[in-house]
C-alpha cells in the first residue's frame, strides 16, 4: 500500500494511502477529542468533535472519516476549533438530562472528561429538559435515554462484532433515541444476546449493568478490542 505524506499541526507525518486525518493524528501523537469514535467498529461523524480545519477547503471535516491525501495540511487545535468543539458539548448537556451528580458512570464518563477538556461549565444555551424514559425491562442491563447522546457506538458494536442488529435509531429531529427490536422493550427482544458489548460501548451512564449505583460504572474497553483483533486474525479458541 502506498504511503501519503501530510502535515499535521505543522509537522510531517507519513501514513498509509486510506487512513484517515484521526489516524494520522494518532500517529503524531495529536490528541483530538472525540465522542461517537470507537476503536474496532466503523466511524459514522456523528458527534462533530474531531472536526479539523484542512488548508484550501473553507468548511471544517470531521477527522474521523475524512481520508489523508497527499500534501494535506491540518490544523487541529485552532481557536476556532476550540470554540466549536466546546459549543458542541454546551449543546449535548442542554439537549439532554445530564445530572452528573446521580449518574452510575460519574467519573468514568466520556461526556464529562470532554467537557472538562474543553473548559466548559456551564451551557450558554437553554436546557430543554425533554422527557425521556428509562427501559429496564432486560433482567441485566438497563438504558436511560435522558443521558444519551446518539452516537450509535451501541448500534455499531451490536451489528459489526455481535451481530445481533439489536439497536436502531428510531425517529426524527429532537425525537430521536436509540430503540432495540421494533422500537420494543428491550426485555423483549429475542435478537439481544445478553453479550453486554453495547455496555462496555458507552461512552456515557445511559446504557448500564442493574445494581450499579452513583459513579460505579465500569467499562472494559479493550475487551471490544480483543474481539476484533482475534476475529480478523482468526485467533479464537475453544
């Protein structure tokens, strides 16, 4: 596979032809703040934290699904970038119910650590404090839609490593939510293998294992990992 040179940040970096800006960034050792991307599963954009800035093109690209190309120059850090990406978390905490205080995954959230990386506290927009339900009707895990923010990395997980096509986005607009089967409890639906992949997947409280309490999530990132490492290189065992 040929190899693509770019800057990132001002300094060269040399990646594999169809990486994309994420990757690259990695490589140089960039951080770059992310919600929806999940390492082993597909990228969607969906959160619009990773968006960069990208020399000659006058609109802002989301470094998770925009591909490296030759002579590309990326900026990752700008004020402008920081603006944005900090006006992005104001609008998922004003969106939804998020009261870190009660919530089993305070401390071990990714929505709180962005905030914090961003330097926000407070929202400048007003809260809609929509009524969302709480479905705990699987005998182990539970999903509380107040905390979620529709980055389908449960979607994802479920389809692309479990296979089980559990989840879907149902609805449109400010009505949106993550739904299991045909929009039916999730207890109900006989695809859901009690796997427990769209738990670890998080990236907030909003899907979580019963009895778990304020700031006792617990997640197993490289669990997923492994998963799809063993399943491209054909390591399983019995």
């Amino acid at each position: 596979m040929s190899v693509v040179t770019l800057k990132i940040d001002g300094n060269d970096i040399a990646i594999e032809e169809g990486a994309t800006v994420l990757d690259a960034a990695k490589e140089a050792g960039v951080r770059i703040p992310t919600l929806c991307h999940l390492e082993g599963i597909s990228d969607v954009g969906a959160c619009r934290l990773c968006l960069v800035e990208i020399a000659g093109i006058n609109k802002l690209l989301p470094a998770c699904v925009t591909a490296v190309a030759e002579g590309m120059d990326v900026c990752t850090n700008s004020p402008k970038l920081k603006e944005y990406r900090k006006m992005v978390v104001e609008m998922l905490f004003s969106e939804g119910n998020h009261v870190c205080a009660v919530c089993v995954a305070n401390e071990n959230c990714e929505l709180q650590d962005v905030a914090v990386e961003v330097g926000m506290d407070h929202s400048r927009f007003t809260y809609r404090f929509p009524e969302r339900e709480v479905d705990i009707s699987h005998p182990q895990f539970g999903i509380d839609h107040n905390r979620c923010i529709l980055c389908t990395r449960c979607l994802r997980v479920c389809d692309e490593i479990e296979g089980a096509h559990v989840w879907d986005v149902g609805f449109r607009g400010a009505a949106a939510k993550m739904v299991t089967g045909l929009n039916q409890p999730w207890g109900s639906v006989d695809a859901c293998t009690s796997c427990g992949k769209c738990v670890d997947a998080c990236p907030t409280g909003s899907i979580f294992r019963k009895g778990a309490t304020v700031a006792e999530m617990t997640r197993d990132r490289a669990k997923l990992e492994f998963i799809v490492n063993a399943r491209e290189k054909h390591e399983w065992t019995r």
